[in-house]
C-alpha cells in the first residue's frame, strides 16, 4: 500500500507499508527515506546500504536510485522527496541576505548535489518533523501551507544534523589539508554507513575498510578521531540499539534477539547490554 | 503537607478590555465550543462546558500583562494557526533545550509562548 501526496511545490510525500519482498523502486532527486519497522536496501552506485528504524537516509539530485526490502513481515517505510526549486530556494533563503532574496531566481532552477549520500541517526527535531509529516499522512491532512512548513523544516533540521555528523566530525580528524579531510571523512562515512547497513552479520576490520577503501590502520586512527569510538565499539553499540529495541517492539526471546544482531552466544550479549545501560535483557522485558 | 507546585496552575490568565471580544478569540484559540463563563474578583473564568479541565481566565484591570506558556503537541501547526487567527508572531518556532517553541503577542501586548516537548536524549 502506498500513499503519495504531492504539494503544489511539486515535493511529494510517501508512505509505503511494504508487503512484497521482491520490491522494487526507482529513486531520483533530492529525498529523505526513513523506515519505522523491518529493514529497506538501497543500491547507491556500487554500494548496497540498508536502513533501520532509528537512521534516515539522503540521496541527492541527479541520479537514480533503486530500493528493496528483505523483511520476513511487512516494512512501513516514509520518504520525502523534494522539487530541485523548492531545495534551491531553501538554499538561496540560507546564503542570501533578506534583500537580496528577490535577485538571482534562476538561481532556484538548479538542483545542485549538497550533501554526502549517507545513513544518517533519526532523532531529534528531524525525528519530530518526520513524525509529525507521517501523522498528517496517516490522517489524509490537505492542508499544503502547514506541509510546506514542515518540509521547510526539514530541511532545517537536516542541515543541523548535517552540521553536528559530517562538518563537526569531519573537523576532529588531524589532517591540516581541508580536501584531505573531506575525503577521509567520506570514506569514513562510507565505513560507517557498512556498520550500520550490516551489523547483524559477522564484520571484521579488513572487511569494513576494504569497503571504505582505507587501510585497517588508517581506518582504526581516523574513526576514532571522527566518531570517539573504534569501528568495534560503534558495532557494539548499534548492535545493543537495534537489540533495544527489538526488545521493546518484538515478542522474541532474548537469544533470538542477540542472534538476530549479530552476538554470536547470548551470554556476550547479556553482559555487554548489562554493562551499557545497567540492567538485563530479561529486567526490561518484564518491564 | 502539600508543596506549593502540588496545587498547580489551573488556567492561563489573559489581560482584556473588551471581554466579549477577547472571549471569541481565546475560545477559539483553545477549541472550546460550548463555554460557560464565570465571573470570580476582578477576572471572568471561561471554561468549557463539559471538560472541566479546559479553560481560561481574562482579567479586566490588571496592571500588568500576561505571559503564558502553553504546551502543544505540534507547535508549527499551532504556530500556523495562531497566526490566521491575527495572532502577531514575535519568534517563528525555534529549537531549544526543552523542544520547539515560538512566541506571539495579542493586540493588548499578553505573550503566549507556544512549547513543543521534546525528548532529545
């Protein structure tokens, strides 16, 4: 079942309860794709990134993009994707001075490339927007004004998510050259984004920076520096999340959850959740 | 014994020349249909007629103007909202520490601040 809506603008808005597991989709254009349960793949180029609930996804303007899903039960999946004028003329309203804001309108026609195409975390005031975007859809709101405003605010949202994970970590990294931050960052990203995309399968560190195209010095040293955290930990981490909420949303048992994850014993993962947030699997189950 | 906070705040208080008009419009703003108004000291308690936890209160010669802080569950709807109802919008919605929030001003200068919750953690 799929539900589009598409603003006079020309942005549209969808959201998608995902049934089929052969699934298929193009993409193009500037757009936001979340996922609220089960798990959606994309094919970006020569890389395959999978999004869970909890992360978002961007994709620039300009080229196509095809999605699947693998989820054994149905994936409810939303996505924004924005009119190239409509971007540009957010772009223009951020750079411009208010008087300045009526020249250059050609300027608006354009659907330049803005940021790097990787998985993003989808909390915070992006989470809100998003949220409260799917709750209009969900109830069939034809109010285009109150939409609008809430794309505009995406975009807002977005360009401080975009500030604190790619300009801020991207700032930490130790190398004097700027492009050679940029592009360490990139590949970092890269890194990351094969974490987040396959955590719950058995990752090792030749395997993540052979996808990020760094060594596996090179990729222990910067990611640390970037995220405060070695690729282990980062894995770790998303691994105890995703686990989390598993645990709140399914009925499995707390073996098949850590299966599912990626802890190869139950044991491993008991401890580790433990360790994190200070009480068991089992203590929140019954929670 | 009881704190203070305990007793609680039971309705955002409004300064108002006009209370006929000023009933209209803060009825409006608060989605109450059927009110009843009750008139207590200086003030006219308007309450809606079913739910007795809605309401607001309109004080008639108070010395000083209000500011309120009203919670909603979508400040940007609300926002829109207050303003096609000729609300003057002093700060278009805004991140803060505690969620999103944007501040308005009636036609007597009473600010209302519209507050978004949000867990950020």
């Amino acid at each position: 079942m799929k539900q589009v809506r598409v603003l006079e603008t020309n942005s549209a808005l969808m959201s998608h309860v995902i049934t089929d597991e052969g699934y298929q989709e193009t993409i193009s254009g500037f757009s936001i794709h979340t996922v609220f349960n089960g798990n959606k793949e994309y094919l970006l180029g020569r890389r395959n990134v999978t999004i869970y609930p909890g992360d978002f996804l961007v994709l620039n303007n300009g080229s196509s993009r095809s999605g699947t899903f693998d989820s054994k039960s149905p994936v409810n999946a939303f996505s924004i994707q924005f009119n190239p004028g409509f971007l540009s003329d957010y772009r223009s309203v951020l750079v411009n001075r208010t008087e300045k804001l009526l020249d250059n309108l050609d300027l608006r026609k354009d659907g330049q490339q803005w940021c790097p195409e990787n998985i993003y975390p989808f909390k915070g005031d992006m989470k809100y927007n998003i949220m409260h975007l799917k709750n209009y859809m969900d109830n069939e709101l034809e109010d285009d004004l109150l939409l609008q405003e809430h794309l505009f605010r995406c975009l807002i949202d977005f360009s401080k998510v975009y500030h604190n994970e790619v300009l801020m970590k991207a700032e930490k990294l130790k190398f004097s050259s700027l492009s050679t931050r940029k592009e360490v960052y990139r590949r970092l990203a890269i890194a990351r984004d094969y974490i987040l995309s396959n955590y719950n399968k058995a990752l090792t560190l030749s395997e993540i920076a052979n996808a990020a195209c760094l060594s596996v010095n090179h990729l222990l040293r910067t990611f640390k520096d970037a995220f405060n955290q070695t690729p282990f930990q980062f894995l770790t981490r998303i691994r105890l999340e995703r686990a989390q909420f598993m645990l709140k949303t399914s009925s499995s048992s707390v073996r098949n959850i850590s299966m599912e994850v990626g802890f190869g014993c139950s044991s491993a993962f008991i401890r580790a959740y433990k360790r994190t947030y200070s009480t068991t699997p089992t203590e929140l189950l019954r929670a | 014994m009881d704190n203070l906070v305990r007793l609680g705040v039971r309705y955002p208080v409004f300064k108002a020349k006009n209370t006929n008009i000023a009933v209209q419009i803060y009825s409006q703003l608060f989605g109450l249909e059927n009110t009843t108004s009750v008139e207590m000291f200086d003030a006219l308690v308007i309450k809606n007629s079913h739910a007795s936890d809605n309401g607001f209160v309109l004080v008639r010669n108070s010395p000083t103007l209000s500011y309120s802080f009203l919670t909603t569950s979508n400040c940007i709807h609300h926002t829109l909202r207050l303003k096609n109802s000729g609300f003057s919008c002093t700060e278009p919605p805004i991140s803060t520490t505690l969620g999103l929030a944007s501040k308005f001003q009636d036609e007597l200068g009473n600010v209302i601040i519209l507050l978004e919750e949000r867990e950020y953690s």
